[in-house]
C-alpha cells in the first residue's frame, strides 16, 4: 500500500468530510457513490480521477482499499466530477508503473508515494 493505513483511517474521519462538498468541482478530483458489497449501503468518497481513453481513471493512492472492493464487485458505481454525474462501468485494476494515464504533475507525486495501480472504468456512450 503507497500510503500508510493510519494516513488512510485520518483521511476517511476528517479529510473526506472536509473536501466532499467541493471535490466534485475540482480538476483532478471526484466523489465516488458506491454499495457496499457486505452492507448494502451507499457510500459517497471523494477520489483523484482523470479523464481516460472512453472513461476515467482513479489513482489508487491508498491501494485496493474498501470502495475499490466494492465498485468492482458491483460492477461499476456513479462519478461525479467537474459538476456531472457519470455512470461507470467495467472496472478493472492495472498496474501502471509509468503512471501514463494521468497528467505529469501527478505522476511525479504518485511516483514519489509509490502509487503505481489505477482503477479504469468505462462510460459507456
């Protein structure tokens, strides 16, 4: 995992709360509304996503943690980002050690983490 757990366990308790009301406005950032695969609850978090080849893509800068369980699981999950919603589906894990599919100033950062594995999803058109 690139980032500690305890970075992680802060991050979902304080920092989430914090940026949800605006990440899904910002460049390079989203809110991610998922079922949970076990509870059945939805759950709404906010992501880095960039804009892919006939979808999007999510750094994974914690690993596969919960919400990438679950999208996976359920087969796709709702995005909203730069203030539209996006039904996504097909989602697959790669390992990209080039970080190609995201622009060069988070590449740079998510090499300096170690984050080297993206979630994919496609919108279908």
């Amino acid at each position: 995992m690139p980032l500690p757990p305890a970075l992680a366990r802060f991050n979902k308790k304080v920092t989430n709360r914090v940026t949800r009301p605006f990440a899904s406005r910002l460049p390079g950032f989203g809110i991610v509304t998922h079922r949970g695969r076990k509870s059945g609850r939805t759950y709404s978090i906010p992501v880095n996503v960039f804009r892919g080849s006939g979808g999007w893509v999510f750094a994974l800068t914690y690993g596969r943690g919960d919400w990438v369980k679950n999208v996976l699981a359920a087969g796709g999950a709702e995005l909203h980002t730069r203030g539209r919603d996006h039904h996504v589906t097909n989602p697959r894990v790669v390992h990209d050690p080039s970080r190609g599919s995201v622009p060069p100033p988070v590449r740079a950062i998510l090499k300096v983490i170690h984050a080297d594995e993206f979630l994919y999803v496609d919108e279908p058109g």
